[in-house]
C-alpha cells in the first residue's frame, strides 16, 4: 500500500486543555516519508518535534512531546484522527504549546479530513509487523499492554474504575470498526472528585462540559450529559491508546491488548516497541 497525506490544509481554533490558552492549529500535508511532525511557530522555523516515543516529556493526563525548548501537549487525540483516518505524513502547525481540545474527542480532526479525503503519495507504506509477543505491566497501577502478532490491526481495550456509573468497559477497533463513526465523537472524561486536585496541579484549566465528560461518582454524569456511546470512556481511552502508540513512527501490524491504559503507560509502550 502506499502512503498518504491530506488533500487540503485545515485550521483548527480553541483553547488547552490543560493550560487553557488560546491556540492555532493547522493540519496540513507533508512529503512522503516525513511521518507527522509538529511546528511551534510562534518559537520561530527551527520549533520542530515530530511524533516519536523518543521525544515525550511528560504523560499527566495527556501526552507532550518536547524536543530541545519545543514542546507540544495533549498530542494524542489529533495523531488519533491521523492514525485512524490513515495519515502517514502530515505538517501540523501550532501558535501555542498545546493541541486545541475542541469538543474533547478526534471528531472535528476526523470530519474534516474525511470531507476531501486523502492523497495517495509516490512511496510505498512500511509498518511497524509484530513478529512476537511483547508485554509490559505497571507494577503500581496493574496496567497492562501487549502485542500479539496477528494479520492486520486490532486494538482491544477494558477499563475498569472501580466505578458504580462506569462499571466495566470494553471496546476494540479493527478493520470491521469504522473510526470515524465509531471511535473518533468518544470524549474525554474524569470524575467530580478529581476537579479540584487536578486544577491545583496546574492540570485542565481549559476543561469544561463542552470538551469532557465528568463522572459524579455514584450519582450518574454531572450536568445531565448524555454519553455518545454506552461505552464511550472505554472508546475514548482506545483513541487515547491509538494515538499514543503513533508514536511509534510507523503504522502497526498486530494485535494490541489493554488493560487499564494510561498515557504514562502507552508512551513506554510505544518507547518499547520503537527501540525493538
């Protein structure tokens, strides 16, 4: 198969998640073989980190790349939209340090590349086979993530948050699975009783009703929201998982199962599988 990119460029407004501040962003297409790379321009031409493993800085409630004094957060939802659509190779732009949350899921990433579909490029796809069995668990947290070799791409998560409004989720994604129906409107979410602690972390100061789902543990969802999915937090935290394995720098051929992931653990994960 060949590579692609995007037809068009897009513009993508709004604020951080984490740090609330206003951002630019566009998406645009790259050469073949250049895989997808962030540009800070407001830090001048030479702002550049592209997404591998070897560049993640920090993993507290999302992923940020950092390369020299360039850092790029909250990464994962829009390599998701790429990883999922397709994308091999795209330029994305940014005025500021963090990915605009937007509605907290991959869906305005998705719906927008989907209107002009992609472009199809010269050089021709390589992947990232898995050839054996590779595991790793978080000993504190008892998170898991292993690749199985299989024939084509699967992801397999379970979550499980010891949650009476939650319970225990499933959802996987392969090709039978259409991302952008299916995966990309699931939104981020939290509980009621992590607001306070994680705001004076310096965390989700950006984070309203409008871009996250929020848990009032055990009374239901706060502010009367309605779930896109009855698994939507489990699909969410497959689109976190796929778009923290991007990182990989390559697209993956293989089985991947999850139990309980987090960005801390997707990123060492991918770190792992990129040094094999």
């Amino acid at each position: 198969m060949k590579q692609h990119t995007l037809r068009n460029t897009y513009t993508f407004s709004g604020k951080g998640l984490h740090s609330g501040k206003k951002v630019t962003m566009t998406v645009g297409p790259a050469a073949d073989n250049t895989g997808i790379v962030f540009h800070r321009v407001d830090l001048g031409e030479e702002a550049i980190v592209p997404a591998l493993a070897k560049y993640v800085h920090k993993t507290d409630r999302s992923t940020s790349l950092k390369k020299g004094k360039t850092e790029v957060r909250t990464t994962e939802h829009l390599l998701a939209a790429l990883v999922g659509l397709g994308v091999d190779n795209a330029s994305v732009c940014l005025d500021n340090k963090e990915v605009p949350i937007l509605d907290g899921s991959s869906q305005p990433y998705a719906d927008a590349i989907l209107a002009d579909g992609l472009q199809e490029q010269e050089s021709e796809r390589e992947y990232f086979v898995v050839e054996k069995e590779v595991e790793y668990t978080d000993p504190e947290s008892g998170s898991s993530i292993k690749v199985l070799p299989f024939d084509g791409t699967e992801y397999e998560v379970k979550i499980d948050f010891n949650s009476k409004v939650i319970g225990i989720q499933c959802a996987i994604w392969n090709s039978s699975v259409i991302f952008a129906r299916d995966l990309a409107p699931a939104r981020t979410f939290c509980f009621l009783k992590e607001v306070k602690p994680l705001l004076a972390l310096g965390l989700i100061k950006g984070g309203d009703l409008s871009n996250a789902l929020v848990i009032d543990e055990p009374k239901g969802y706060y502010g009367e929201a309605v779930p896109r999915f009855d698994n939507e937090c489990a699909r969410h935290k497959l689109l976190d998982l796929m778009g923290d394995l991007a990182l990989i720098g390559k697209p993956l051929k293989g089985r991947v199962v999850a139990y309980k992931p987090g960005h801390k653990i997707n990123s060492k994960f991918a770190a792992l599988l990129a040094a094999v």
